[in-house]
C-alpha cells in the first residue's frame, strides 16, 4: 500500500461507524513520517492502541492544553462572558479524548467582539501575554505595541495570548522540539518548554458575520463553553482549510480527520448545511473537502446535497480543484479525459489514489 492508502485508509476508519472494523496494517518508518507530516500520525497510534513515543508527547501536550482550557474557560465564565470553542480542542476532547490527534499549535475560542477586553484581562490574570517564543532568547518574548495593533486591525482576533509551560527533560519532549522546529515545543537548554497559546476570535474570517454562528451555538463537551453547531462545524472546519491548503501551502489532513466523525453523527437533514452555503454561496471552497469525507464513507451525503453546495457559487475564483495531489503527496495526471468528455457527462472525483 503507498503512504497516499495508508492515509486514506486511516481517514476512512474515521469516518466509519465503530462497529464496522477495517483490517489493520502495518506502518513503517516511512509511512509514518509521511503521516506526521500531514498531522494524522495519531490515527494510526490510537488504531494500534499503541504508547509510541509520539503518540505520549501528543498525549502529554494535551493533558497540558486541556488543564488549561478548562481553567480558562471557567474563569470567562465567572466573568460573566460566553466561550465558543472552535476546531480542534471541541472535536478533540469529543471524537479522540483522552488521547490527542497531533499537537494543537494553538487553542481556538469565539467570543462577541463586544467581550474581547474583559476577556483579554481574564487571560493576563492568568498569567498570558502577548508574546512569541524567541529560540535564540530561549524565552517569551513581548510583541511590539505596533505589531498588536497591526495583527487586531487586520485580523478577526486578538494578538496571540501565549504562556511558556516546561516541560523536563525527558528524551521523547527533546526529540519532538526537534522534529518540530517551529513549535510549540521548543528546546531550551537540556529541557523541552511549551508554548502554549489562545487564539481569542471575534470571528472566523475577515469577510464573514459571526451573529449567526453565535447564535446557532450549542453546548459543548467541555461544561464551561459553548461551541459551534455541526453545521457551523463543517462548513467553518472545511472551508477554512481549503484555502489554507490552495494559497497557504498548508498539506495537513487533520482537518478531515476532525470532520470525518462529525458526518457520521450528522443524520439526515442537511437542508441547514445547504442553505448557508447558499446564503454564504460557499461553493467549491466547501464542496471539494466534503466531496472527499463523503468519499471516506461512501453514501452518508446525498448527492443532490453536494450538487447544491457545489453550484452554491457559479463564480469560480475560489475553485483551485481537488488538492489532492498537494494532500496525499502524489502527482495528479494530467486531466485529458475531461477535455474529451467536455460536453458530456461530468467526470467523476479524482479519488483513485494508488494503493488504495
């Protein structure tokens, strides 16, 4: 099987119901290096139920992050502010729990723009700054007030909210800040330190009203928070990666990995789904990404539901394709047989990867 299968076949256990077994199989060096770098290692370890080496620094990182979060969270909340968890810690803690898919660079939470200072101050109390970890100080270092102002004015967050955690010096920490130099797991010295940091959004993206998203919000997992409904879920998760991996040169498959299960638990109404990428006219930048989770687990997305969201926007400026090719590591074919077919029936997906 080529590391392309092996990913495939990974992300599709993900997807299926739990009574429903894949056969297992087996992983090399290789493959599973392949797999780190497309953030789904994990999937692989937890498969195995294997104690990998990898697997409990991302375990242990968690453990550290979720603390933290809980403790955030109740702090806003005895301010009398309303949390919105968004991305992987929700779909962590609700999908992989206790264990970790990867590390999380960064912990995501909404809130109403109008409760971004109180939540701000909630963060310094407890011992958070605007900072970013500086390897040749070995330290956090404080951002410039000018750059604050240039990452709020042009962002829908505030300015990173960071706080350096140690964390020993155990030989697996120091091998993953090696592996991962640009953190959040840093060397320094003969010890590994984390960087642990907030992302606090008023919105999930320059162009988009956070009202209804807010509003649509339901409770979450953790007791403290609320977090996004499935729907916001999906269209937020899919639609945000598509262009981190189009423009941003992003190759990670985490973010299927997280909607995978969501589509599972989803059911048989996706009318909501359908009409906000037609109110939003999402388009290809939600279509092709759950084109592929339905592909994952074959039949749980009408096609007439992907038809609508795919013709949600006839302006095609977001369309880059598949992405395939960038996220499984392969190179695509030339398309020639479209060409032929142009005025016939639609091709269809391009989901043949080898070894699959």
């Amino acid at each position: 099987m080529s590391r392309a299968g092996h990913a495939f076949q990974l992300l599709a256990r993900v997807g299926q119901s739990p009574e429903r077994s894949m056969p297992a199989f087996e992983c090399g060096p290789g493959e599973l290096n392949f797999l780190s770098s497309r953030g789904i290692d994990s999937l692989y370890y937890i498969s195995q139920e294997s104690d990998a080496r990898r697997q409990l620094v991302y375990d242990e990182i968690w453990r550290i992050q979720r603390l933290n979060l809980v403790e955030a969270l109740d702090r806003l909340q005895a301010a009398g502010l309303r949390p919105i968890l968004l991305k992987g810690a929700e779909l962590c803690e609700r999908y992989f729990s206790p264990r970790a898919l990867g590390v999380m660079g960064d912990l995501d939470i909404l809130l109403p723009r109008t409760e971004l200072e109180e939540a701000r101050a909630v963060f310094y109390d407890l011992g958070f700054r605007h900072a970013r970890y500086s390897v040749e100080a070995g330290e956090l270092v404080s951002r410039d007030i000018a750059e604050l102002g240039q990452i709020e004015l042009q962002h829908y967050e505030l300015a990173p909210l960071a706080k350096l955690v140690p964390l020993g010096c155990g030989e697996h920490f120091l091998e993953a800040a090696a592996e991962k130099p640009n953190g959040p797991i840093f060397r320094r010295g003969n010890e590994a330190v984390l960087a642990l940091e907030f992302d606090v959004h008023h919105s999930v993206a320059a162009d988009v009203d956070p009202s209804p998203l807010i509003a649509r919000a339901v409770p979450s997992v953790f007791p403290k928070a609320l977090t996004l409904s499935l729907d916001d879920h999906l269209w937020v998760n899919l639609t945000r990666h598509y262009v981190e991996v189009a423009i941003h040169g992003s190759c990670s498959l985490r973010a299927i990995a997280y909607t995978a299960p969501l589509i599972r638990e989803h059911g048989p109404d996706w009318s909501p789904l359908v009409e906000i990428a037609e109110d939003m006219r999402l388009g290809c930048s939600l279509y092709y990404f759950l084109a592929l989770a339905d592909e994952l687990s074959p039949g749980q997305i009408p096609p007439s539901v992907l038809e609508r969201i795919r013709a949600s926007d006839p302006d095609r400026r977001r369309d880059w394709g598949w992405q395939l090719g960038k996220l499984f590591g392969f190179e695509e074919a030339f398309p020639s047989g479209e060409f032929v077919d142009a005025m016939g029936p639609e091709p269809s997906p391009p989901f043949a990867i080898a070894g699959v």
